[in-house]
C-alpha cells in the first residue's frame, strides 16, 4: 500500500489518528518538531529522507506538505483531521495553558509552522489560519476523492470511515481517542491566564 499522511491542523485528532495507524499494524512516525526548522529551508531532503523510511505520518512537518508529499510519493493517501472551529482553538490555548509559559525557540518554530507571528497573534488570526488550511486542502484534492478523506472525530467518525478508506478490516478493539485535554482552570497561575485573555482578546 501507498504511504498515508494524516494531514488535519494540530488539536483536531491527530494523536488519536496515529493511534489507528498503530493499531492498524503500520510503520508509523508522528510528530517531529526536530524538523520544523527545515520548512524554512528550500532543502527538504531530511523530511523527505523520513518519508521514505514509514507508511504512515501525522501532525508536524507533515501537515503543510501534502503538496510536496503527493507529488514525491503518487499514489498516497490523505487524511485530514478536523473539528469545529471553536472547539479547536480552546483546545489549543488550553495547550498553552497546561505548558504553563512560553520560550523563544518554541514561538519560532510556530512561525515557522503556522505562518503568523508568534507570539503576537489573535484568536481570529488562528481562527483564520485553522480554516484556511482546511479549505487548501480539500480544493487542492476536489477532484481526487479517493485520495482525501476527511473526519471529525467529535462527529462520530471512527474505525468504519478509516478502514474503508484503508481497505483494512475494521480492529476488534474500540476506537481510541488519545490525548484528550484536561482543563483545569483553577489550577493556572494568574500570569498564564491573563496572558491568555490578552491572547484571546
């Protein structure tokens, strides 16, 4: 079988996904921030060099190089994550939150990966570049259904919708949902949290 790239924006399910493709019995790489740094290079050849050795990948560096990706292995298949707008950037600050802070290193390299200003970015404009990369994605695939497919979790999607898409047999055990937040909200310091609403704001 072809490679598969779980290509939906971080907090849409992504470690849930590369859960499946585990279970499912594939030679799988998940996130590598160690190579985030290349995305701001012309050289891709340490991305593409990882590629070449795994079936399946989710989250960072592969989300923001389907293009690159389809074009280096035809005949992959992707998969992208989603969930609803609002869900998702509260899941996304409730990150920030339990992180307890912020370096420099780290807002670089979400520059580099989002395409904004770290640390200086709006709700909206996140908002903004959450939806943009979605509808990218499903236009650049429009006319190639059978090598999109696109799931929400939170909507019910699961092991039946995967499977198809995979021609695999659906796992006798149930579906995971990992790395689900915890929000504590008592228990954030006051900084983080007013950073937070002047984030938010």
């Amino acid at each position: 079988m072809s490679k598969v790239f779980g290509i939906g924006w971080a907090k849409t399910g992504t470690s849930t996904l590369g859960k499946c493709f585990e279970i499912l019995g594939f030679d799988h790489q998940s996130q590598n921030l160690g190579l985030a740094k290349d995305l701001a290079k012309p050289d891709l050849s340490r991305i593409m060099a990882l590629a070449q050795e795994k079936e399946t990948f989710e989250d960072w560096p592969w989300i923001i190089l389907y293009k690159e990706l389809d074009q280096a292995f035809p005949g992959s298949r992707f998969i992208l994550t989603q969930r609803e707008p609002d869900q998702w950037i509260r899941s996304y600050k409730n990150m920030l939150a339990n992180q307890g802070g912020e370096s420099e290193e780290l807002n670089e390299i979400r520059r580099i990966l989002y395409g904004l200003p770290f640390p200086q970015v709006s709700r909206e404009a996140m908002i903004q570049r959450y939806r943009r990369h979605n509808d990218e994605v499903t236009d650049y695939f429009r006319d190639r259904s059978d090598s999109l497919l696109v799931v929400n979790w939170g909507k019910g999607d699961g092991w039946k919708e995967l499977c198809e898409f995979l021609d695999k047999p659906i796992p006798a055990q149930p579906f995971p949902h990992t790395n689900k937040g915890k929000y504590y909200r008592k228990t954030i310091s006051s900084r983080v949290q007013n950073k937070l609403r002047a984030w938010l704001k």
